[in-house]
C-alpha cells in the first residue's frame, strides 16, 4: 500500500514556498501527469474492464478542460503494451497474457464534473472466468512516460455455499403470539454461509419479490394493469474478522422489524392495489432472493479509507496500490441465493405479517399459493 501526500501537508508546502519566495509563481508551470487507474476483476464475469486515465493541467478554468475528453484519456499509440498478466504460485512467469483492448462505452453520468456520456475503457474477454487461484497484474507500458503496475488477487466466488437459507429453506420473519395474536418480529434471524478466501467484506441485502395488481374499483373486481416489482434492502456490510464463525460457517443475525418498516415506508399505499407476495410455482410460493456482494483487501482498504470521517481529525488519508500512478486495482464478487420460499417450512408467519403487520398492513398483501387459504390472493 502506498500512501499518498496529504493535503495538510501540500498546503503547509505550498505556503512554506510562497513565504519564502518573492517572484511570481507560475501555477501551471511544468508538471508531471499521473496515470490513475480503476478496474475490479469479477472472476464469474465474462469480460473484464479497466479504466486508465490520467491527471490534467492547464491555463484557465480548468472545470472546462475537464469537459474535454482528451485532457484525461490516453490515446491508444501511448501504450507500448496494456495488459493483464496471470501468475500462480511458485512460478515466477506469468502463464498467461490477457491484453487489454479498447472500447468506447456510453452510459456515462452526463451531470458530473467530467465528460460524458462516451468514455474509453479497456477490456479483454473471460468467457469462462478467472482463475481463483491465480494472481493478476496489470502493467501500463507508455512510450514516454513512466509505466505503472498493479496487482490483486480475486475471490473464489463460486465456492460461496450458504447453509441458510437455501432454496427449499426459507427464513422465518416473524411469529404470532398464540394468546395475543400480537405479530412478533424476529431479532435473530440467521444466515450461515462457508467463509471465502481472500473475501474481507461481505455486503448483505435481501430481495423482495411482488406482483402489484390494479384495480379500477375498491372492490378490486376489474384489474386494469399487473406488473412484477421488487424492493431490495440491505442488510449490511461485515468484517469478515468481526462475524462469528461457528462450526465452519460464518453465521450472522439480523432484526426482522427494519426489513418490514422499510416496506412500509418504501411502498406507497393505494386501496385500489393488491400485492402477490412472490410468485406461486405449483409447490411454493418464492418471494426471496440473497444477495451477497464481496470485497477482497486491497477493495476493503479502499472502502474504508473512503468511509464518512466521524472524528475530530477531519484529515482523510490516502491510498493507492498501483506502483508508479494512483487508483485501484482490485477484486469483487457475488453470490445469490435464488428462490427462496415466503416461508419456513410450511407456516404463515411471514405472510401474517405482511398482511396484517404495524408496518405493511395497509399495502394489501397476500399469498398466491390458492392452498393458504387464510391469505390467499384468490
């Protein structure tokens, strides 16, 4: 990790210079340009991209030349070679060369300071992923300028087996008290799952899914639209080092309540809607999906380096783990577990708190499944 001067001591530099100087300083006198780098390896994507740009200096107002494309790309015949080097260990060759090649995309934010929407970025194609025991390398050759190299591992994605929930395994919300009939909402939910190399953060949300019926009458008698919808709320993001480990799986509880006062707050209110929790496939109703984000060290770094300051020391340092220019190179992942069913086993606790909880009980839930027939949709 290399750290980058901070901007207190820039300043106290900067006016140790100015004090001591008497002549005129020319702000946009010869300067060396700084190649900075962006790129997170996906070893389950199909194409991997790395954006390469460098820093800019100019006469006037330079929130214009930042509007200009070619202040900040490099043009292809800079490059003596852009690649991505494959090592494993106890070789020290690559064994294998992935050149980077360039692409102009299109989806730019129009409304930042920077030009927009075309940029370059440069890819080279993975049809069958990476290799998770390997280390990546990307170099930057420059015809005249100093090159830049960078390395990462990736995260072993695939092998992410969850113990709970699966997809004949839900999870359970919420119980109801059976003298009261008061809804109780779960705070220790659990999520177990085996733990990753060289995974440090794990990002946790959980997918709803819903169909949302209009209807033209309060009766809801004549449908007039239906439409598949979903809402994701997050869980969290975890250290790996701070989750519990037991038995060979990280197991990790959450509060049901917030999840159920998200959807209150989240999903508007209409008489005329009534909503499907899920979609009924003839056995259950699947309303769930897990969805689980990974972060290797060098992206954990980074993300906590660029984490809101709460302290009395305003001061944010820097980081960078590319050799000779800044930025990041990096690895990141996913993880899912699909169709998952509205409910454990074969209860109505989920959907009872749905359709009658403090928080939801006004968005007119129900279940599709014709069998459950205490709330269900037909």
């Amino acid at each position: 990790m290399n750290k980058i001067i901070s901007l207190s001591a820039i300043a106290a530099i900067s006016l140790s210079v100015f004090s001591s100087c008497e002549t005129d300083v020319d702000l946009t006198a010869p300067y060396a340009s700084t190649t900075i780098v962006f790129g997170l390896l996906d070893p389950q994507a199909d194409t991997q991209f790395v954006k390469v740009n460098k820093t800019f200096l100019g006469d006037g107002n330079l929130n214009e030349y930042a509007m200009i494309r070619d202040s900040s790309e490099y043009k292809w015949e800079e490059f003596t070679s852009l690649r991505i080097d494959e090592y494993v260990t106890g070789n020290p060759n690559p064994i294998a060369t992935h050149s980077l090649s360039p692409i102009t995309i299109n989806n730019k934010d129009v409304n930042g300071m920077f030009y927009g929407p075309a940029q370059t970025v440069y890819y080279f194609a993975t049809p069958t992923g990476l290799n998770p025991n390997a280390t990546y390398k990307l170099v930057a050759d420059f015809v005249s300028r100093p090159d830049i190299f960078a390395w990462t591992n990736v995260i072993p994605s695939a092998n992410v087996f969850f113990q709970s929930p699966q997809t004949n395994l839900g999870l359970s919300f919420a119980s109801t008290n059976t003298v009261t009939g008061a809804i109780d909402y779960r705070d220790n939910v659990s999520i177990r799952w085996t733990p990753i190399d060289n995974a440090e953060i794990y990002d946790l949300a959980l997918r709803f899914y819903y169909t949302e019926n209009v209807y033209s009458d309060n009766a809801l008698t004549v449908l007039v639209s239906s439409t598949d919808k979903f809402i994701d709320w997050k869980i969290g993001t975890f250290n790996a080092d701070d989750i519990d480990l037991n038995s060979g799986y990280y197991n990790l509880t959450f509060n049901a309540e917030p999840f159920f006062s998200y959807l209150g707050t989240n999903i508007p209110t209409d008489s005329h809607i009534r909503r499907e929790a899920g979609t009924y496939d003839g056995n259950k109703t699947r309303a769930f999906e897990l969805r689980m984000g990974l972060a290797n060290d060098e992206l954990k770094t980074y993300i906590n380096v660029n984490n809101p300051v709460t302290g009395i020391i305003q001061e944010r340092p820097s980081y960078t783990n590319v050799v000779g220019g800044l930025g990041l190179f990096a690895s990141r992942a996913s993880a899912y577990v699909l169709n998952i069913p509205l409910e454990s086993g074969n209860g109505t606790s989920n959907i009872n708190a749905l359709k009658n909880g403090f928080y939801t009980s006004d968005l007119n839930f129900c279940d599709p499944n014709p069998s459950n027939t205490e709330f269900t949709c037909n």
